[in-house]
C-alpha cells in the first residue's frame, strides 16, 4: 500500500476516533495557499486543528516524531487562514498531532493524541 494512501487510512481512523469522543468535524483536508490540515474538529468551546500521522510498524519512528516545528508552523499559518475565512468567536485553539500506528495487516496498534504547546 502506498504512503498516501496510509495517509488516508490514518485520517479515517482519526476521525471515527474523534467521533467517538464527542468531537464534531468541522473540515477535512481544508486547504489554502499555505498548506492543510487533516482535520479540524470541535468539541465544547474548543477549536482543534489536528496533523494525522500514521505508520505502519515502527521501523522508520513513532508517527508523531514526524511532525517537525516548521510544520508545526505551516498547521499554524493554515489555522489563521482557516480562522479567517470561518467566522469563528469565543472558542480556546488547539494544534493536535494525532499519532497511529498500525500493524502491516493495518489493526491500529496504537492511537495517541497530544496537544502542541
């Protein structure tokens, strides 16, 4: 399979999980002139901007150690932007890398979710 289309996978993944959590999506693969973000989602008088990063296995790292402070400001630059063109009001922001692994049958084998400070 493909790296993108493990991309894909892991975002689908991401977003059930979210789902289930009490989240609800906002967009999925906005894009502007600087860049995307994988997912944005909502939940109580929070705004998240998620990166999705997925693997499969552990041989090239944990997902998450992909998520580098120039993308980190790439996420940030597409949230103003998002932030900008949705009207948004009296909501708390949050960057979240959500980080899967799956085994090579592609079960997850780890899902984990940290916020960026």
């Amino acid at each position: 399979m493909s790296l993108q289309s493990t991309g894909k996978i892991g975002e689908e993944i991401a977003r059930k999980h979210l789902l289930s959590l009490g989240y609800t999506i906002k967009a999925q693969n906005y894009r502007d002139r600087f860049g995307e973000l994988d997912i944005v989602a909502k939940k109580g008088n929070t705004l998240y901007f998620c990166e999705v990063k997925t693997r499969v296995g552990d041989l090239h790292g944990k997902p998450y150690e992909a998520v580098t402070g120039r993308k980190l400001q790439h996420i940030q630059r597409v949230a103003q932007a998002y932030l900008l063109q949705n009207t948004i009001k009296n909501c708390k922001l949050s960057v979240q890398v959500i980080s899967i692994e799956l085994f090579p049958d592609y079960r997850i084998k780890e899902l984990k979710m940290y916020e960026v400070v």
